[in-house]
C-alpha cells in the first residue's frame, strides 16, 4: 500500500528520469554517431532505432503523466 503523495512524489522521480532518457537519446548518442567510425548507412540505421526509441519513450512519458493526473484526481489516498 501506498499513500498518494508518496506515489505522486514517485511518479514525479520517474518522469525526471523518463525525460533525462530521452536527453541522452536525442542529443548525446545521435551526436556521437557522428564521430563514429560507422558507414552512412549504418549511421542512419542507428539514428533511426534512436529516434524510434525517443518516440516510444515520450510515449511512455505521456502514459506516466496520464497515470499521475488520474491519481491526483482522484478522491482515494491509498494504492
């Protein structure tokens, strides 16, 4: 069991975390593709399966978010 603002506050945390992921995913491994060794294609495969998994986790950030609006809605206090 647990109370709503513990969930919420857990909610919060993993939305920071959800957001940090896609930071990484967008700016720092697409821009040391760059810099890689791979051929072209390669490179645009790669950047593709990145840009597959920001889209799959903003996603996922959008659940959360829908998740935790419910919650706080909500008139229950234990989960």
């Amino acid at each position: 069991m647990i109370r709503k603002n513990n969930l919420s506050n857990k909610l919060n945390k993993l939305l920071e975390l959800e957001r940090s992921f896609i930071s990484l995913l967008d700016k720092h491994l697409s821009a040391s593709l760059d810099f890689s060794q791979l051929s072209k294609d390669d490179r645009d495969a790669s950047l593709d399966f990145l840009k597959s998994r920001v889209n799959l986790q903003k996603k996922h950030i959008q659940l959360i978010e829908d998740i935790k609006k419910e919650i706080e809605e909500s008139d229950q206090d234990v989960y």
